[in-house]
C-alpha cells in the first residue's frame, strides 16, 4: 500500500515537473515518468529498458496510423496489401507490448514522439504514386531500426520481461522488413 502511494505521489510530482516545463517529446516524458516510478520503489538502472518501451509504443502507434493513412491514399494494390499486412501485424505487436508494460509498471507515451510525428507528416503529406513510394521508404527505414533496437534490448533488456517481449517480435520483425524490402525494390523500378 504504502509502495503504490509513494508511487503516485512520484507521478504526481513529475508530471506537475514536466507539465511547467513546457511540451517536451512524449517518448522521453514516458521513460522519465517511468525512471522515476522505479527509482521510488528502488530499482536503479532502469532507464534503457523505460526508453524501450516508449520508443517500441511510439514506433508502433506510427505503423498502426501509416497502415491507416496508405489504406486510404495508397494508388497500389501491393502498397495497400503490404499496408493491410503491416497495421495487423503491429497491432498483435502492441498488444503484446501494452500487456509488457502493465506487467513491468512502465509509463508509456499515448501520442506519438517528435520524430515519429515527422515521419507521419511527411508521408501524409504526399499524394498518388509519390505516397505509395514514401510510405515504403520510411516504413524499411523504421523497420530496420526497430529491428536494430529489439535485437539490442533481447540481449541487454534488465527486466526478464522486456526482453522475452524484444525476442519474441524479432520474426515479424525481420519479416515485415524482408518484404518491404522486396515490395520497395519492385516499385523502385517503376
């Protein structure tokens, strides 16, 4: 009892702390709020693995909301399968992750961080042909760091639970990146 008390109290405290700070990036302000609560019931060396958590929600809101968006302007048949594939397969992924966090007490952001909110902007900002080959270039590109960064945290995640998460996703990883990879070679040609 007097573990969850401290424990709200130190939400409480930083999230007043941030909120006077003024808009700091959504990812960071959930590791912070996530480093803190840990810190308050003693476990140190946390911040990697808080970093992780809101940096995998962030990254995963964005292919759920890319998915979206390539549903709707995407002018390919092939961009709008491989969209349909992908907002499915990350919405298992954050389940999964929602799930990692409630288990592990982790904070998670429920916007998207300042660069993957650029990321958004910049594919929604296109149109026909354009969009298609934009959704795929960024989605390769965020998939091969996510894939660098659950490849990492499988090996160096403190917490037992975040890492069986990280090595858990790594086969849809590779192979959501092997087929946009594929897909990204066939309309590259174009």
């Amino acid at each position: 009892m007097i573990r969850k008390i401290t424990l709200y109290l130190a939400s409480a405290v930083l999230l007043l702390s941030m909120a006077s700070c003024g808009a700091n990036d959504s990812i960071e302000q959930a590791a912070a709020q996530s480093v803190e609560q840990f810190e308050a019931m003693g476990m140190q060396g946390m911040k990697n693995d808080a970093l992780f958590i809101a940096e995998a929600t962030s990254a995963n809101m964005l292919q759920v909301q890319l998915s979206e968006l390539a549903l709707e302007k995407a002018v390919s048949p092939e961009v709008k399968e491989m969209a349909q594939e992908m907002g499915q397969g990350h919405r298992r992924l954050m389940d999964d992750l929602q799930s990692t966090a409630v288990q592990g007490e982790f904070v998670v952001p429920t916007e998207l961080g300042s660069a993957h909110q650029k990321v958004y902007d910049d594919v929604s900002g296109q149109t026909g042909i354009g969009f298609d080959l934009a959704y795929i270039k960024r989605i390769r590109e965020e998939h091969d760091r996510l894939l660098n960064r659950y490849e990492d945290m499988a090996e160096n995640a403190k917490v037992m639970e975040v890492k069986q998460f990280a090595s858990k996703q790594l086969p849809l990883l590779r192979q959501h990146l092997q087929k946009v990879e594929a897909l990204e070679d066939r309309l590259g040609s174009i």
